[in-house]
C-alpha cells in the first residue's frame, strides 16, 4: 500500500518542501530510508518504530520504503517524524483521516508525544506560499505558527491525537494567545535596568548614539580604559524603537531556525536583537557555516546591533569578512551542493583602545602610554582601511571630569532619546516608502544625489574636507548620509550648512589620519 504526505524542512532561513512517500508492501519486515536523509532521520526510524507501538498501533512487520523527495536534497533533522510516522499509519490502513492537503511536521518522542522543531515560521511560510494552507504541527509550536495569517492550523500532542483533526485557524489561535503575547511583547522590548542616563558625562558619545540608531548609522569608539564606551554601546538597543510588524516576525523566523526562540513562552521578538560575540569567535560563528549552513551572528543581529568589543582582538580575517555584509546586507554561504543566503542587515557597533595598554593619546599622571610604536601598528593593524571606511560614526571618548556627576542631571533619558530616534525613523519611512529600504545610511550614490539637497555653502564644506583629509569616495557619501538623519532629528526637512560640519565631525579617524 502507498501513500504521500506533504512535509518541510529548514534551509538556511527558509522553508522548502518535502514529500514522505511511504510504500509497504509483503516481504521480509525491513525499512528502507531514501532521498539523501541525514542521521537524524535515519534514526527516526526507531523513533517512529517505539512511537507507533507505544501509541498503541501495531508497527507493520512487512517491508517499508520511505523516500524523502526531491531525492537529490539533502535533508537532516527531526522535524520528519510526524510525517513518516503518519505515512505509515495511513499505508497500514490503522487511519482513515485525510492528510493529502496537509502539511505535517513534529518530531516524535518514544512514548508517542509530539516535540517542537525548529524553523516552524519558515516552514509554514513555505505551506502558504505553495497554496497549502492547512498545518498538522506540535502543540508547543501553536503560537508561533499563529503568527502566519490565513492558515488552518491543527496543534497535537500525541501521536494520537492525529486521527482526530480539529484545524483552528491561525487568527482565532492567536487571538487565544494575544494576552501572553501581549504580556511578552511588553517585557522584551526594553530592559527597565538599563538606561542611556547611566552613563555619566559623554555627551558627545551619546549625541553619535542618537545618530547611529536614527539612521542606522555603523559607529566605533575609541578611548582608554573605564571610560564607558561598552556601557554606552549596551544601552545602543535602549533608544531604539520596537521593530515593525515584518521586522519583528523576520527576527523571530531567525531565531526560531537557530533554535534561540523560547518555544515555552509566547514569544514574539520586537525589541531589536543585540548580540555581543566574544573576540575568540571563529569564522563560522561570526558569518554563519556547516555543511548545511546554519545562520551566525551577523544574521542573528538582523534589525538590530552587532556589539564588537574591543575590535582589535579579533582575528583580522574575521573582521575582513565583515564587509561584504555591511555593504549588501546580506551573507551568501557556498557548498558543493548549494548555496544559502541569509539575511544580515546589522547595526555595527565596535569599540576599542588605542594601543595594547589603552592609554596611548589620553596620558594622565600615573597612567602613561608603555606600549612601543610597532606595538601600536600591530595592534591597529588587524583594523583595515577598507573595514574602518564603512563605519559612518568614529568618535573618541575621554575620561569624563570629576566635577560632571553634577552637571549631569539633566542628561536624556533612553524613552527621550527612543522618542527622538522613533519621529527621525518615520520621516525616514515616509521619504523613502517608494524604495526597497528605510533609513538613511542605506542610500546609495544614485539614491544621495536624487534624493539629498545640499546648499552650495554645505557642497563647498565636503569637498573642502573630502580634500583637505583625503577622504574616499565612500567617505564622502558617508557624511552626507550622516548630515541627513542629523538633519532628520531636528526636523528639517533639506539638510542645512550646520548638519553637514556636525557630520565631518563624527569622521574622527579621517582626521587624525591628516593632522
């Protein structure tokens, strides 16, 4: 007897479709498992075998052939079970419920409970996209699957619970969990122990971290030791606003395939991601790999922050992958097979010292630069010219004064700054709403000339500076698009003289290099 079933799996973030066709017919009682399964799915079998008797079905004692179409596909995880378990169910006749317009994924226990996978959003968004719009799917997946509107979803927990079918769709599902996600949403967005005003002083780094997340805007900070700037940058997601619906529900996707996403809790992710790799990270972790590339940092810092650290203790070829994605948003593995892309439209943010000790250029009594010369250039060597480039905002910060604790009561809170950020990022949204992007530091030399009007007096400024420092030309756009979300946060609507000379200032590096 045969039968299909309709399944997914996960590649890179994306759901694609799998058929389980299972095939019994008399024989000595074996199981074939075809179509290019990984270990994991070859091991379902004794999975699927414990499940069905333990569910109390009888496992048929003939011989099975399961093929995993497209048989040239590499498949791995779990997520199969359900479905090749229900497959044979349905060719041994013990079950008589439609299934052929359904999309079935789980994985199984050994007693016959039904476990969550990973990658649940993509896979339904996968069934939506291919006209199958009815899920048989784990019950603990329930809330995140009722993210996907205009689906009939069937949560079980058992393998049971299959032969009586009762779909729900997806928005009276979530309607049902719309109090624990509202109760999520409320406590994930922002941290109430961390704000901007903790950091005492600095306000110059604090003016950059405004223009850094109105516009999107990359930023590094230099400065010695205890000076604050990990503090600062911790705070960045503080004063950035909630991510919109699509943003949030992309965020979520991410981190429902890398297995990050709580499956216990309503969780629905609208607070910005931050991520704070170690310096130590591999090359992998950092852009993501694996024979079946799995999403890295910089994908898991999609609409939000990547925190470097103190850069320069980074490897230099993981700092040098860096610039593909800062420029194209987005990071392509290849394989022998395939190749996945995945998305990776970040937030750099770094900081570090400026030499080994970290006092090098802030000498004070009793803290003096020891670090030698060719100490320094190989410190700062693994910080590329081409990498350094594409960072809009580079600001030194100095040990604030003693006196500044008291001048500094009036300092912005996180929920100012956030308002702030919020009004510049919907004039950015309403300027740019014809265009495939949002924010200003996503404009390109076509979209800066069409799109940015500069007075004469501001044009004469850049090309001064772009001459005077010797600027590339990727420097020069750089400042323009600074100029525009400083022109954005005071409300303007054409960017004036005083945008642009606040903009030259935040390339501190182009400076130093030519004084």
């Amino acid at each position: 007897m045969y039968t299909s079933l309709a399944s997914a799996i996960v590649i890179g973030v994306n759901g694609r479709g799998i058929t389980v066709e299972v095939d019994i017919t008399s024989g000595i009682p074996l199981i074939n498992v075809v179509g290019l399964p990984d270990s994991a799915i070859r091991e379902s079998v004794e999975r699927v075998r414990s499940a069905i008797r333990n569910s109390n079905y009888q496992f048929p004692l003939e011989r099975i052939t399961i093929n995993l179409a497209p048989a040239d596909m590499k498949k791995e995880g779990t997520g199969l079970d359900l479905a090749i378990a229900a497959g044979i169910l349905k060719a041994s006749k013990q079950i008589n419920c439609e299934l052929s317009q359904s999309l079935v994924v789980g994985e199984l226990s050994l007693d016959g409970h039904i476990r969550p996978v990973h990658g649940i959003l993509a896979m339904l968004e996968y069934a939506k996209s291919a006209g199958i719009n009815k899920i048989i799917l784990p019950h603990v997946n329930s809330f995140e699957a009722s993210l996907i509107s205009g689906l009939l979803l069937c949560p079980i927990t058992n393998l049971r619970e299959i032969e009586n079918i009762n779909y729900v769709s997806s928005e009276e599902l979530l309607a049902s969990h719309q109090k624990g996600r509202n109760q999520a949403s409320t406590t994930r967005v922002h941290r109430q122990d961390i704000d901007i005003s903790d950091v005492v002083g600095q306000q110059e780094a604090k003016r950059a971290l405004l223009i850094a997340a109105a516009g999107r805007h990359n930023i590094i900070v230099a400065g010695p030791p205890g000076v604050g700037k990990t503090m600062l940058m911790r705070r960045l997601p503080s004063i950035m606003p909630p991510l919109q619906e699509a943003e949030a529900l992309e965020v979520t996707k991410i981190y429902s395939v890398a297995g990050k996403l709580p499956t216990q809790t309503s969780a629905f992710l609208t607070a910005p991601p931050f991520r704070s790799p170690h310096h130590s990270i591999s090359v992998g972790g950092l852009i993501g790999g694996g024979s079946i590339p799995k999403p890295g940092e910089v994908t898991l810092s999609h609409h939000g922050v990547l925190f470097l650290d103190e850069l320069p203790e980074f490897s230099r070829q993981v700092l040098e992958l860096l610039r593909q994605p800062m420029e194209e948003h987005t990071v392509t593995i290849s394989r022998a097979r395939s190749h996945v892309t995945f998305p990776a439209s970040f937030l750099l943010a770094a900081s570090y010292n400026p030499c080994p000790c970290g006092f090098y250029g802030f000498e004070r009594e009793g803290q003096n630069c020891s670090c030698t010369q060719a100490m320094i250039h190989r410190y700062r060597a693994k910080l590329s010219g081409p990498l350094l480039d594409r960072i809009d905002l580079q600001i030194d910060v100095a040990r604030p004064t003693s006196l500044v604790h008291s001048k500094d009561d009036l300092a912005m809170t996180s929920e100012q700054m956030r308002n702030l950020v919020q009004q510049a990022v919907t004039l950015q949204q309403q300027r740019y709403r014809r265009y495939a992007f949002n924010y200003n530091s996503e404009l390109t030399t076509q979209g800066i000339k069409q799109l940015v009007k500069l007075p004469k007096e501001a044009h004469e400024l850049i090309e001064n500076a772009f001459q005077t420092l010797g600027m590339s030309m990727r420097g020069y756009d750089r400042i323009i698009k600074i100029a525009r979300t400083i022109a954005d946060l005071a409300g303007c609507i054409d960017v004036q003289l005083e945008h642009v000379a606040e903009a030259i200032q935040y390339r501190k590096l182009d400076i130093q290099l030519h004084l």
